[in-house]
C-alpha cells in the first residue's frame, strides 16, 4: 500500500556535509522526523530511494558546475516546497572564495589533471538558480531549526527561525562582548543569530557563520573598525569567510577592498 506520510528528500551538491550530519545528530528527535514523514531520498543516512515528487526537498551545498546547475532545476520541478540548508546553499559557502580569484588557475594549482576538471567561474547559492521556498542559515545549521522547519511546512505555518543579531545571544548568554572589552573586530552585531555565540563566549570573534541578518548595516560596521584603526585587510578576510558571497558581506569587503 502506498505510503500516506509526505515525502521528503535530502539532496546534495558542492559542500562538506555537514549540515546534512546536523539532521543525523539530531538522534532522537530525528525519530520523531521519520515517524511523521517517509525520507525518500537521503543518501548520507541510507542507500534505498524512493522517486518522487516529493513534498519537502532539502538542499545542502552551492552550484559549482554545468551538471548541477541543469540538475537543481530538475530536482525544483520534484518538489512541493524546496528548502536551502546551510552557508553553501545559501550564499555559496566557503568555496565561493574562488568568486574572487580565477577559478582556472585553482585548478591548475590543486589538480594533477586540471583537464579532467570542469568547474563554473564561481560558486553560487541555489536561490541564483532556482525559486526556493526558504532559506536556512548557518555553517553548520542548527538542527533543532531545521526540525522546525520541516514541521512547520507540513502544518502550513511560519517557521520561528531567529532574526535577531548574534549579540543578542552573547547578552543571554552574559558573555562580554570581545568588541567593546578587547577590542575584537567581530561580525556578530550584523550576523544573524542560531549558533549561540559560540565564539564569542571562547573570546573569539563572530565569523559570520548564519549569514547576515535582516537590514544588517555593514557600511556602519565596517566603518566603525576601519576608524579603530583595524587593518583593512584583516576586516576583509573577516567578511570573506563562511557567508563570504551573501550580497551584505561582499559589498562591504569589495567597498574596504576598494573593488567595489
């Protein structure tokens, strides 16, 4: 008898996994997952696959390559709703670096055969691509985010996904802010929280790991280091990080750069 459960999908393109691993660590609760739909596609937690449409498609990773960029359009024809997971399939990732390099010349580099590579110029999110239903942020993302997300699409209703600043973690949490007390150049007054503040509670600063948050005014930020007398070149490499290619933090390390 056919199953009545909704169907969801897991698929993955240019990324380290990691974010699919945040679903399978979620032990417990991803039991609670399966009881309520049927994973019909998830390839890092089981071999069987189950064609669809499908009723939730989870999408991990950037499109990299011609391959995957005609394939993201096939897999948006499959699915009801189609989520993007993770800094890679949200702004391009870590390997978007290469947006600002020549990607040949990587290849070259890295590659014994660079002939047998064939690689896009950039590293782009889906959303470049394709209509996505929603964006969930975070390097890697958080799973109890991700659990609410999946239920709130199969009740038809709103995802409670944070929109606040890291900072706002950082005063929960009655961490100092490294910024004021230590003079740290640190993202998480623009980054959007889900991580906890981490970083900051180790003295560390934010690295932008959720991506920007919503109206982040980088300009304001950059600026107010800038007048601290913190290099450019560290501040840079600071916005070029995890969500380096998320328009808010490239236009801002571009204007620092002086390439904008």
């Amino acid at each position: 008898m056919k199953s009545a459960k909704p169907k969801l999908a897991v698929f993955k393109f240019a990324s380290c996994d990691g974010c699919q691993l945040s679903l399978l660590s979620a032990e417990d609760e991803l039991l609670a997952v399966a009881g309520a739909v049927e994973i019909a596609l998830f390839l890092e937690a089981r071999t069987q696959v189950i064609k669809g449409p499908y009723d939730v498609g989870l999408v991990e990773g950037s499109v990299t390559n011609m391959h995957d960029a005609e394939r993201i359009k096939q897999i948006r024809k499959q699915c009801k709703f189609l989520v993007a997971i993770g800094a890679c399939a949200t702004s391009g990732g870590i390997q978007a670096l290469k947006n600002w390099g020549d990607a040949d010349d990587f290849v070259h580099h890295v590659y014994a055969h660079p002939d047998y590579i064939q690689t896009l110029k950039t590293s782009t999110p889906i959303a470049e691509h394709v209509i996505v239903d929603f964006e969930l942020r975070g390097c890697p993302i958080n799973k109890f985010q991700l659990l609410d997300l999946i239920s709130s699409l199969l009740r038809g209703r709103q995802p409670s996904v944070p929109r606040d600043s890291v900072c706002m973690e950082c005063k929960r949490r009655g961490t100092v802010c490294v910024a004021v007390a230590r003079g740290i150049a640190c993202l998480g007054p623009v980054t959007q929280a889900g991580c906890n503040a981490i970083c900051p509670a180790h003295d560390r600063e934010c690295f932008g790991c959720y991506g920007p948050k919503e109206q982040a005014n980088l300009a304001s930020l950059s600026g107010w280091y800038a007048k601290a007398d913190l290099p450019r070149g560290r501040l840079v490499r600071l916005m070029r990080n995890f969500n380096a290619y998320a328009p808010e933090f490239r236009e801002a390390s571009q204007t620092l750069e002086g390439t904008s």
